[in-house]
C-alpha cells in the first residue's frame, strides 16, 4: 500500500525534478496526480516510463490524497496550499511563504528530522532555501562537536535557481555575445549574466543585504541554532545548475581540519572529496544530478582562534529544492503516516 502523491508545478524545473526523484528514489506512489495553471493544462510530463497529463489546479479536489508536493510560486502556494491542508492533504511546500511561519516546521532531514512531529499545526510543512539547504547539512555535524558561533558564507548560485527564463537568458546572451547582431539584453537578472557575475539575488532590504542574504541567516538559526551569527553575500554566476558556496567557520571549540574531515565523511547526505592536489575538488559541473552535497577545501582559518574553511557544492534542483522535499516526504512516512 503506497501514497496519493500530488505535484503541484509540474511542468516546471522543480516540479519536473521532484516526479524524477520520486521515481530514482522508488518513493511508494499508489496514485499520483500532476497539476498547473490553466495556461500549461495538458502538458505531458514524464514519471518513469510513464507519461502523464497536467491537470487544472484551480479545479482539482485534494481529499483523500496523502502529501501535495507544491513547485510553485508564494502567490499560487498561498491560494492552493490552505485548501490542500484544510482537505487532510499534508503539504510540502518549496516557496519561501511559509518558511519563517512559528507554526510550520522548516525542515532538512538530515539536519532536524525530529521537527516532523510539527506538521500537524497547520497540516504543512517548508522546504528551505536551495542555498541554505546545502550549507546547514555541512554546518549541522560540526555544531554538534565544536559549536558554530559564526558563519560567514559568499554563495555562487546557479542560474536555475531563477527557473526556466533564467537558465535561457543565459542560454541566449552567451550565443549573442559571439553574433554582434543578435543583441540579448538583461530581462529576468538585473545586469548581463553571460560572462559576468552577479551580487543580486532577490529584493535589496533596508540595510542593505538582499533577501536571499537574510534568507540564509532566519533559516540557518530556525533550522540549526538561533545563537549562530551568520552574515552572506549571495552572488549569481553564469553555470546553469549547481550552486557553491565559500563558508567560513567560527567555533566555541576548536575544531581540527583532519577531525571535520572525518565528521564530514560519517555525515549523512555529504561525500567529503577534498585532495590539495589540482582537480582534487567539486566544481557544479561535476554535482549536477547527484543527490550528495559535496564538500572541499577543508582548512584551519589561522586568522582566529577556532575557525574552519571549507568549499560546499550541491545541484540547486535536487537538494536544494525537489529531492530535499521528497526527504521530507519520506520522513513523513517513515515517522508518521506510515504506510509505505
């Protein structure tokens, strides 16, 4: 006996990414139901050897099914997801509406797999953000040995993490760039992402940081710990999937580089590949399609008393956003509902 699955933004990156997982990781689905907007009502999307039609979200009856997977934006999340948890449908939501709500658990399995047990408040739970994701699954095992006190973290985001329009202008400045004529301004990013990088992601705040920047800092201290200080620069660069990020580490104790390694290794969800040889690393071409988060560059900061350096590199589509919720799904199963 399996689940009722629903994805809802199907035909989008994640949503795409999420029925791919659910098939690799041979989730129990008894029935599966694909949704989005009227505009993209029909479109076929792959699930295994499977093919299935998009169904009309605005019409669709979430009773009797299990967990609703939501791939869609805070605006259509916020409409749909309330009838789909009031209908006795768990959500999983990848939007960032609900992530900072006190009722709503924010979850990374491997991190803090016991906040399950929150769902239940209001009948959903969020996934966090793709750059967050990735860092608080290395961060997590070395808090437990030394106490984090300080993260300062520099992210070089993919651009997937803008969808579909993002990974095209990419896509159609690099190929204008060699054709004078065939001129390619900047629409979906602020300024030119071929050959170019970026130090704006989201909306600026009035202090100056962007909310993906505050993104990193509420989720890291809801996920982990609210005494970890953490200040980021999130920065879009032009590779089409994989984000990396530099995090620099302070601790209450001090922490060995050859200990983190070794913490690292053990750590569920992380491979450590770190040789101080060329090509001894993880780059986002090498991450793309794996589920591990891949950790390098593992060093002392001698510029302090108790501080580390170390290199993160994940594919953005799948922990960052569709396998990180199909984890929680899992869990969800294996912890509550239980009938996989």
């Amino acid at each position: 006996m399996g689940y009722k699955i629903v994805v809802v933004g199907a035909t989008g990156n994640v949503g795409r990414e999420m029925l791919n997982i659910l098939e690799e990781r041979q989730f129990p689905v008894d029935e599966i139901a694909v949704l989005a907007s009227r505009r993209s009502l029909g479109t076929e999307v792959s699930f295994g050897e499977r093919t299935l039609k998009t169904q009309d979200l605005d019409a669709f009856d979430f009773a009797g099914w299990d967990m609703a997977l939501f791939a869609v934006g805070s605006e259509a999340t916020q409409k749909y997801a309330p009838l789909a948890a009031k209908a006795g449908c768990v959500v999983i939501d990848n939007s960032s509406l609900y992530r900072y709500d006190r009722d709503i658990p924010l979850i990374v399995p491997e991190v803090n797999p016991q906040a399950i047990h929150d769902y239940a408040k209001k009948n959903i739970i969020a996934n966090p953000n793709c750059s967050t994701a990735q860092m608080v699954v290395a961060l997590k095992p070395l808090h437990e040995r030394a106490r984090i006190k300080r993260v300062v973290v520099s992210t070089y985001q993919s651009v997937s993490g803008a969808g579909k329009d993002g990974m095209d202008e990419l896509w159609d400045q690099t190929k204008s760039i060699f054709n004078p004529v065939d001129d390619k301004p900047a629409e979906k990013f602020t300024k030119q992402i071929a050959f170019n990088v970026i130090p704006h992601i989201d909306v600026f705040l009035d202090d100056g940081s962007t909310k993906e920047e505050w993104k990193m800092v509420a989720e890291t201290k809801k996920i982990i710990d609210p005494s970890i200080k953490v200040t980021a620069t999130c920065v879009r660069v032009p590779v089409f999937v994989g984000h990396a990020e530099a995090i620099n580490i302070e601790f209450e104790d001090f922490l060995d580089e050859d200990e983190a390694r070794d913490i690292l290794r053990e750590a569920p969800g992380i491979m450590v590949i770190d040789k101080r040889e060329d090509g001894g690393y993880v780059t986002p071409v090498e991450c793309v399609g794996d589920f591990a988060t891949f950790i390098s560059r593992i060093r002392q900061d001698s510029t302090i008393d108790n501080g580390l350096n170390l290199w993160c590199v994940s594919d953005n589509l799948r922990k960052g956003a569709a396998l990180n919720a199909i984890q929680i799904a899992e869990l969800l199963g294996r912890e509550v509902l239980k009938k996989g």
